[in-house]
C-alpha cells in the first residue's frame, strides 16, 4: 500500500474543511484533503448562504473573502408578517451590523480554488472507503480507494479534522463509550422551494401563520428561496406547483403588500427539523468540526457559520502547535467550540417556537409564541438581545 507522511489529514471539502486547509496552506503546515464527491458536485450543492458579520471579517482578515465582499449582497432588515401585519425588524439599526447573503456552493467554489489552484493544496476527489485507524495514538493514519484505480492508499499524520458532515465516517470514529450525543426533534418538517421568480421583497420575510410558518428569501434577481412547514417526512410529491403557490400566499399575505412574484419551482425537498450536539468535539487525535460535531436546524441560518467558528479555532490550533509547539489550543478546542454550539442551539429552539407555536394546535404554546414576538417587536431591550444573537454576535459567553 503506498503511504505518505502529512501533518494533517483532513476528511471532508466542505466550508468547515477548506478553512482550514487553506489557513494551513498559508501556513506553510502541510496537509491533505479527502472528499467523497467530486469538484462539480461540491460546487453546485445547493445550500442556505446567510453569513454572520463576524465570520466574513474573521475570512478577510486571512485572505479568504474577497468574493464575498466583492460579490455579495447585505441585508440590514427582515419582516415578520403575522396577525395580517407586516413588522419590520431593523437589525442593523440596533447593532451596527448585517449579514452577507453567500450561497455556500459558491464559498465552497471560492475555497477550494484559493486551496487547490492558487496555493496548490492537495486535495483529492471521489475518494472511496474511508477509514480512520490509531486516533487514540501518536501516530494516527487514514486510509482510502483510489477512484481511478481502486488501490488503497495510506496517508500518516499527527492530526485528522473531521469535516465530512453528519453522514461521513469521521463522526463513527469517536468511540461511544467516550462520546455524548445530545438530539432534540422540533417535530416539523420545511419544504424547501427553489423559484425561478424575482424576489417579492428585497428582504426575508418570516410568516408567523396558524396554518404554518412559510419563509421568503431573495437569492438573486432571478431566483428566489421560500420555506413552508409541512409534516416531518412528508413527500414532496404531495407538493405540486397548484398547491404551493396558494399556501404560500395565504401564509404571507398581509395587507397593503404587493403580492407574490410567481414562477417555476426547480426544487422540492423536505428538511426535518432536529439537532444534536456531540461532546466532546475532540478524541485523541481525531478533531471534529461543523456537522461532523453538530447539526441545528435551518431555523435560524446558524449552521455555516458554526462550521466555520470551528475551522478558524481549531485550523488557528493546529498552527500555533506545528509553529510554536503550543497545545492550549488544540487542549481547548471542544469546550470553546461548545460554548457558542450551545448558544446558537438554545437560540434555534427559542426562535422555533416562536414560528411554529402558532400552528402546533396547543392554545397555550400559540398564546406564548405570540407573547414573545410581540415582546420582541414592542421591546427595545428584547428587540436588541434579539438581533445580537440574531447576528451572531458577542455569543461565546
């Protein structure tokens, strides 16, 4: 078996893994990327693309965001719409901050070029049969197909990042007896929708309704994101066009505001919406990072921004300890990435039963769901805390 010797392997191209391999790169620490799918394939996934303030700063400062300012739209305020009225939410006047809207596949387009065609990073595609061997050891190896050949191929490290997500083998790696898996079921489901429709408003919008939340979000001026909560599992095909554009306006109908922008529907799928949180992000020499470690539900848009917490700490780690010998970070990892993890998972549930407490059928959640958002809407104080954690700011406390 051919075998190469790399300070980190890495497991996974997606925003959490291509972070840190070009943090590294830049680094001058060598590593080397495994992806099971290949570079179109990650380049056109479609995925959310809402980016907190903080982590576009903390790409720029590293060279890594570029697009991203160049490119990339801004949006400083939502609007609830619920009880047959609209009420806008200022964020950006209360804190001073925005987000970016940023499609992932295009962040995942923009990484893996600075990674693999500027600096010329080594990453590998449609890698089979992954497997994690001596983690618990000085000297761990992953071991791989190749998919031309079929070989396996062994690489030796010190260090693997687990990036692969919620379905790859780095998550099977960590040994039950060491590891907690915390799960929460919100007991909904989201139709995603993808239409090739001008956006109806320059901003989100969040229907709070007694049929269902529905979600409206621009995506560009030809192509527009809408969410309708449904039944968890529920079939897509259950879904046609005669049927979604009707919901859709009556969950978001509102009075004095112009009505949907209709077109076709280019996507239909169903995210059930749960979580789970893995304790400890970290065993031996196996470091886990975004959904490899944690999954929250699309309700609050937090998911790419924890993967991207984790790969700035713990690629920021792994070069104080190959520049200077220093472990604190690598020793620290978990519980730092924890700290926000949980913040944005109580935030997520906190936000889900305002959406959805209105549609659960029990008077007493719908009566305190609309208690909040009102409170929200009426409280300068509750409006700020809102927006902070929102925007994911001053959230590691």
């Amino acid at each position: 078996m051919p075998v190469r010797h790399v300070p980190v392997v890495i497991v996974g191209a997606g925003p959490a893994g291509l972070t840190v391999a070009n943090i590294l790169r830049a680094a001058s620490v060598d590593c080397v990327v495994l992806e099971a799918e290949s570079r179109e394939f990650i380049e056109r996934r479609p995925r959310a693309g809402f980016l907190e303030e903080w982590a576009v700063r903390a790409l720029e400062r590293r060279g890594l965001a570029d697009r991203i300012v160049e490119r990339a739209s801004t949006h400083s305020e939502f609007e609830f719409r619920f009880e047959g009225g609209r009420h806008p939410f200022r964020y950006t006047e209360l804190t001073g901050h925005h987000h970016y809207v940023y499609p992932q596949p295009l962040l995942v387009t923009d990484l893996v070029r600075e990674y693999a065609d500027v600096r010329g990073g080594d990453i590998r595609f449609g890698v089979r049969d992954v497997e994690l061997h001596g983690i618990d050891g000085e000297r761990p190896s992953v071991s791989y197909s190749d998919p031309e050949t079929g070989e396996r191929r062994l690489l030796r490290c010190e260090f693997v990042a687990g990036c692969d997500g919620a379905r790859g083998v780095t998550r099977t790696a960590m040994p039950a007896a060491r590891t907690a898996v915390a799960r929460h079921d919100h007991g909904v489901g989201w139709l995603a929708l993808l239409a090739e429709a001008p956006p109806s408003s320059d901003c989100v919008i969040l229907g709070v309704h007694p049929r269902g939340f529905a979600g409206h979000m621009p995506r560009s001026p030809e192509v527009t994101r809408y969410y309708l909560q449904c039944p968890p599992g529920d079939d897509p095909g259950n879904w046609p066009d005669e049927r979604v554009w009707p919901e859709l306006h009556t969950r978001l109908a509102v009075d004095g505001a112009p009505p949907l922008t209709e077109g076709p529907l280019i996507e239909k799928r169903v995210l059930d919406m749960h979580d789970y949180v893995t304790e400890p992000m970290a065993y031996g020499r196996l470091y886990l990072a975004g959904e490899s470690a944690h999954l929250v539900a699309p309700i609050a848009a937090k998911g790419m921004n924890l993967a991207l917490h984790d790969a700035l700490l713990l690629a920021d780690a792994l070069v104080a300890y190959h520049g200077k010998g220093d472990d604190s970070g690598l020793r620290g990892y978990s519980a730092a990435c924890l700290r926000r993890v949980w913040h944005y998972q109580e935030f997520s549930q906190w936000l889900s039963e305002l959406y959805h407490g209105p549609s659960s059928g029990n008077p007493f959640r719908a009566g305190t769901a609309s208690a909040r958002l009102r409170r929200v809407l009426g409280s300068p104080a509750a409006a700020t805390s809102f927006a902070e954690m929102f925007l994911g700011k001053d959230t590691d406390h």
